[in-house]
C-alpha cells in the first residue's frame, strides 16, 4: 500500500477552494503543489476504502510530476485523478473496467493528457468505471461498485463514476470524465455536480480515436464550480491533424463566459418520459418546475412543450449504435489478446451484447444510423425558437447499488441461451425490446444530445427529502457552449451549491 507523506495544508482548507482557486494559491506561493498533493492523498486514504472511486492509485508518480510542472499553467499545482477509459497515460495500466485488459500498459500519452500536463496539473490515480463505459451505473466486475459520498448505499451514476465520487468527497476539484449516453452528467447529477458535455469536435479523442459511438462520445471532466469547467475546456479544447469533426473555435475564452450575463434567453422544458412503461419521478418533475420559476424570475422566456422526439429514436436508432460498439470493442480486446475473445474476458452482459450484435446486419447498422438524422433535424426546429432546452438529467433520483443488475433467473437463461449460439436471433423479439427499453430509459433524456452532438449540461440544483442531489439539464445549439456558461454562472450566483458537500 501506498501510504501518504506529512501535509501542511489543512483539508477543511483544501476543500474550499475549487482548482482555480488551488492554482492561485500556488502561484502565490501560499502553497507547494507537493503540499497540496500530500492532502489530496491524505484524503484519498481516509475516504477511498468507503467509496471504491479510486482504483488505481499511482501516488508517487503523482510525485514525480509534482517536481516536474511546467513553469506556468492555468492549473499548475492542482491535484487531478483520469478516468480509466480511453485516456492513455504513457507508463501506466489502463484496464477500461476489463479483466481481459488487466496487464494492458499504455505506452504513450493522448493528445487530451498531453494539454492537461500543459496546464500544470498533477495526475496521481485513476478511477473507477464500468467495462467500457457501458452502463448507467458504476459496478464492475473487476472493480466493485463506486458508492455515491451522498449515501452510500447508492450509485454515483457512470460511466464516470468513479471521477465524480472523487470531486464530490473532495479528493481532487476535478477529473475527467467521458460521455457517450450520458456518463458525464449522469454522474453530476448524481453526485452534486456540474458537468458539461462539449460540443461534438470541441475536444479530440486522438490520436487513438476518431470518434466513438458513431460521433457520440465526447470528453471533458467534472467540477464542483462553473469557472472550473469554462477553465478546463479552455485548457483542452481543440482539433488534431485527421480528427473527423472540428467547430469554430469560441469568440472569446470560456472562462471569460462565466459572469458575463446571459441576456434574456427563450427556454422550452419538459418533464415528459420518453417511455410510455416509465414515469418521470415526482422529485425529477419538481426539480425542473422549480428551476423554471427560478428562470422566469431571471427574466427569461419559460415554457412548456412535449418532447420533440419518440421513443425509438433511443430504443431501436441508438440502441443498435449500442451493440455494435460492443462487438467492435470486443475485436480490439481480441487484437490485443491475440485470440478471439472468450466469454470470461468479459461480463456476461458485455457478452451477450456483442452476440446480440450478430443477429443485426449491416445494413440495420446503417440504417438506424441514418434515423440520426430525423432527430438531428426535430431538435435544429425547436432551436429555431428556442435558446436552450430543459429537462431532468435523469427521470429519477440516485438509485440503490444493484437495482440495474441481473436477477439470478436472468443470468441463468442468458448462460443458456448463448450456450445454444441463441443471442444473435433474439433480434426483435419482446426480450430484446424489454431490455433496451428498461436500459435506455434511466437515459432517455441524456442520450439524445450525444446523438446529436449538441453541448449539454447538467447543474446541480435540487437535492431529494432524504439528501440526494438530482439534477436539472440544459441543451443547447451545436458550437454554443458560452450560452451554457453563462447561464449556468448565473444560475450558481442564485442557488450555489459549492458549499454542498456530503458529510463523511
């Protein structure tokens, strides 16, 4: 075990700053980022054995870094933990939630961490997700769940769990965190926090990636502050030579978004759920109500329509983009193996995700593809009239550990029925239904912005009777992230949430 050096900055100081504020303290020479690094260890121990959000600690390479920063960065100093997904760190495992990835190495940096070393900060773990991001929810085999600081019998969310357990203990003010159904706000809104998800092409995912999840994917972090995430996606944002998708760099710097007023916005929102089996829950319904008063007392346009899209859009044009990537994720786990792939390399799930794969063709693939579109086009008609649109991040609060895993019964047909080779033709059929339907639906509301590569965010503002933080989300046009932050820095001047820290 890695154990922890003497700290001379108290963490009931630490944790009042947000990484802006750590950095000037450095820059001040009010503090040492060893110093710094030191608490956010010291935390790291004290609350990690509760929370499982770290599970590769890699505090002397955290270390070393701290003794060979960059002379100057918009974060120079501040202690910072990596998602164990997609994000390569030359020298250090990178197991993707896998234990087929168990003795994987990554032996050069991405082109995000490179712009993230640049900005000074000081890498130290990584933290816990699902096999490949896959789920809702952080519970993986290889790691054990995550358990949300709020109450810990409860999910933090995913696939970014792990990363926002640590921000919102107060471990490090940010990490990184990646989106391709939701995995960055889910977890925000879970856990108290806010979380952007960028614009698709704001943010490259090489040199490795082009793009994942037919363009659905998009990275960024989480915070526990507005300025924070404007800062970081300054930091980072930004094409690289032969990324496929690229957008019109910002008029100004994020940063400079945050505080700047928003002027009078147009604001549609909905509570309506997108699954006729599903209810949007009472507390989700009056997170959003509230925050539409609170809108309207801002002086902004508010009101009320249906959901411009329906149910298949997810259930059937994403939910096939879902098992494709699965199967193709699992080609490359059998590249690296240098086999083909077994069942035991991975979760059963995972699994029978990938042999449901079988049963789609090429031309299902396309096709739903291209369905894409049709809500590409609904969601560019209500932006015609509409600056932003509200809606629950989630439609319901925080759920209990294990609520979405398999019953007993449903492991063993699962097992049976791929024994048989029978996964592959249960296409179309109610089984199959029932599942993308029950999947899909905790994010129904997330989902829909990855589809169509539009900026999203979830802000903390509502928190349940029994203490649970639910979030409220914004969407707005394509490349149009300064109206997020400015709306959102307005939104924390009247309902801050930064001093909301749960009690461990």
């Amino acid at each position: 075990m890695q154990t922890s050096r003497s700290q001379t900055l108290p963490f009931e100081e630490y944790v009042k700053h947000d990484a802006t504020a750590l950095a000037e303290l450095v820059q001040k020479g009010e503090v040492t980022p060893a110093e710094l690094l030191e608490t956010a260890i010291a935390r790291a121990e004290e609350v990690n054995p509760r929370l499982n959000a770290i599970v590769t600690p890699l505090y002397d390479k955290g270390r070393e870094m701290a003794e060979q920063l960059p002379a100057s960065g918009p974060f120079r100093g501040v202690p910072f933990l990596l998602k164990d997904l997609e994000l390569e760190w030359a020298g250090t495992p990178m197991k993707s939630g896998c234990r087929g990835y168990a003795n994987y190495v990554s032996t050069s940096d991405s082109e995000v961490i490179k712009r993230l070393k640049a900005a000074g900060l000081i890498f130290f773990g990584k933290t816990n997700t699902p096999e490949f991001g896959l789920t809702p929810y952080t519970e993986s085999k290889l790691y054990g769940p995550a358990h949300n600081p709020w109450k810990l019998t409860h999910s933090p969310g995913g696939s970014s769990g792990g990363s926002a357990v640590a921000v919102a203990a107060g471990i490090v003010p940010a990490a990184t965190a990646t989106d391709g159904g939701g995995s960055i706000r889910i977890p925000a809104a879970c856990c108290g926090l806010f979380g952007l998800k960028p614009s698709r092409g704001r943010i490259t995912l090489g040199p490795k990636f082009g793009e994942l999840w037919n363009g659905a994917v998009a990275g960024h972090v989480l915070t526990r502050s507005v300025r924070d995430s404007a800062g970081f996606l300054d930091a980072i944002a930004g094409s690289m030579a032969g990324d496929p998708y690229t957008i019109a760099p910002p008029e100004r710097p994020f940063l400079q978004e945050v505080g700047r007023g928003p002027g009078k916005l147009r604001i549609a929102f909905s509570t309506q759920s997108l699954m006729p089996s599903q209810t949007t829950d009472p507390e989700c319904v009056k997170a959003v109500q509230e925050t539409a008063r609170l809108l309207e007392s801002l002086g902004h346009t508010v009101e009320e329509i249906p959901l411009p899209y329906e149910k298949t859009i997810v259930t059937e044009a994403f939910f096939v983009n879902v098992l494709s990537e699965t199967a193709a994720v699992l080609r490359e786990l059998g590249g690296y193996l240098g086999r083909p792939v077994r069942r035991e390399d991975v979760e059963l799930n995972t699994w029978a995700q990938s042999r449901l794969a079988e049963g789609f063709s090429s031309a299902d693939a396309a096709f739903q593809k291209r369905r894409w579109n049709t809500l590409n086009r609904s969601m560019g008609q209500l932006h015609e009239t509409y600056d932003l649109f509200l809606t629950p991040t989630l439609p319901r609060p925080p759920i209990e550990i294990g609520t979405f895993q398999n019953k007993a019964s449903e492991e063993r047909l699962l097992k049976l029925v791929d024994s048989f080779g029978g996964l592959k033709y249960l296409k179309g059929s109610k089984t199959v239904n029932d599942l993308a339907e029950r999947s899909l639906g905790y994010i129904s509301f997330t989902v829909i912005t990855n589809m169509t590569g539009q900026p999203s965010m979830s802000v903390p503002l509502h928190w349940s009777p029994d203490g649970l933080p639910i979030g409220v989300m914004f969407a707005a046009k394509l490349g149009e992230e300064a109206t997020l932050f400015r709306l959102a820095g307005q939104l924390e001047q009247e309902r801050p949430w930064f001093d909301k820290r749960p009690a461990l």
